[in-house]
C-alpha cells in the first residue's frame, strides 16, 4: 500500500501522517460518539434509551475501582470535544465537533454523504 515494510523501521506515527490517517482510537471515538449521538435522537421508550436509562446493580460493588462502564468513556469523549447531552439534538454541531479521525472529511459540506452525492 505504502511501498513500507517493518524492516524500514520506521514509526506508525510516520507512517500515519504521510498517509494522512489518524490514529485509531480516535476512529473508535468518532464511531462511540455517532452511536450515543443516534441513540440520544431516537424515542425515550427506543430500547437503547432504556438501556442507558438501567441502574446499575444493587447492592455493594466488588472490592477496587468500579469498572469502567460504556458510558464512562462516552462522557470522557464528550468533555474532551467540547459535546453536551442537548447537542445531539443539532445533528451538524454533534457531527462537526465529534469527527476528528477523518482528515479527508474536514472541508466537505454536511449535506454530502460518503458516495459525494
């Protein structure tokens, strides 16, 4: 694809800036973001709302630090991209603030889809 092999030992942080490709866990982010956003746009009685909506378990937790749920990485993705639970209802402020890992996408108007009609 590159002409690049792991002989070359050349780093992936090298690699992915001359071939203007983000890091992954800045796709996984966008894609968190885009389900919770679609989510948050649907019904209250919509399954994935009331899921959300479920406490958790009763009664004392494990010993340690709580797991670290779903929801806890969907709000830290949140806060770091400026994103509130009420902007979701603004389809073009959750999708511009929330799209970071795809660099061909900055510049094209929201009204295109990804076939460019």
């Amino acid at each position: 694809m590159s002409g690049v092999s792991r002989k070359d030992r050349i780093k992936n942080s090298r690699i992915r800036g001359s071939l203007q490709v983000r890091d992954i866990t800045d796709k996984l982010q966008e894609g968190r973001l885009r389900w919770y956003g679609h989510v948050l746009r649907k019904p209250a009685d919509y399954v994935g709302n009331r899921c959300l909506a479920m406490p958790p378990p009763p009664g004392p937790g494990k010993r340690g630090r709580p797991k670290r749920r779903w929801i806890d990485v969907v709000r830290d993705d949140m806060r770091v991209n400026g994103l509130e639970a009420r902007d979701a209802k603004d389809r073009a402020k959750w999708r511009r603030l929330g799209r970071k890992a795809d660099p061909g996408h900055r510049g094209e108007s929201q009204g295109s889809n990804r076939d460019g009609h």
